[in-house]
C-alpha cells in the first residue's frame, strides 16, 4: 500500500508564498509521475502541476510563472512552491503519484488526503 501525506498549507495574505511538501511511503518500486491538484468548493479538482522521473514539468496556465514544482527521488517527496498567491488559489491541494510494486505491475494512481490553502484578500 502506497500513503501521499501533504503537508504545508495554511493561511497566506494574497502575495505571499507557501511551500507544501509530500511524502510518499510504503511499498514502491519506482514512481512515475508525481503532481499537484486542487479543489476549490463546488469545483471540478484541477491539475497545477505534474513532473515525470526526469524532472520535465507541466502547469496550468494560471500558475505559469508562479509556482514552482519539484522532486526528490531518492526522499520519494514533490514539493510545490507557490509564490504570489492569490485568492483564487484557494482550495485543497492534493498530491498525486503514479507508482508500481515491482517491474511487472501496472501503474497505479496514489492521492494523498489533501491540505488546505487559505488565501485572503
């Protein structure tokens, strides 16, 4: 069993910066893609960013130039640095990793519980 645990998110003035972090632990040969998704109330949960093995990046176009994703293979975390942060960044953040067993299994999709971004006007 694969567990995604975020942490980092909170209460920001807008313009301000927060940094999550997420863990992965349990039983993983390798991790394919790792991303970062959000769910603002009454919306559809959004991609923000995602990052293969080989540190190749995708965003979404409202927070091209503002947040920053990454990864550490060897800690099995992604991180996701949001600078200028604005109101309508608000939502649950969702960390996301595909990952397989061993060689031979499938890939599968993993989502951490979530953490909370607050952003105030």
């Amino acid at each position: 069993q694969v567990q995604l645990v975020e942490s980092g998110g909170g209460l920001v003035q807008a313009g301000g910066s927060l940094r999550l972090s997420c863990a992965a632990s349990g039983i993983i040969f390798s991790i394919n893609e790792m991303g970062w998704y959000r769910q603002a109330p009454g919306k559809q949960r959004e991609l923000v960013a995602r990052i293969t093995s080989g540190g190749i990046t995708n965003y979404a176009d409202s927070v091209k130039g503002r947040f920053t994703i990454s990864r550490d293979n060897v800690k099995k975390m992604a991180y996701l640095q949001m600078n200028d942060l604005k109101s309508e960044d608000t939502a649950v953040y969702y960390c996301n990793a595909d990952t397989k067993m061993t060689y031979f299994s499938k890939s599968i999709t993993n989502w951490g519980q979530g953490t909370q971004v607050t952003v105030s006007s």
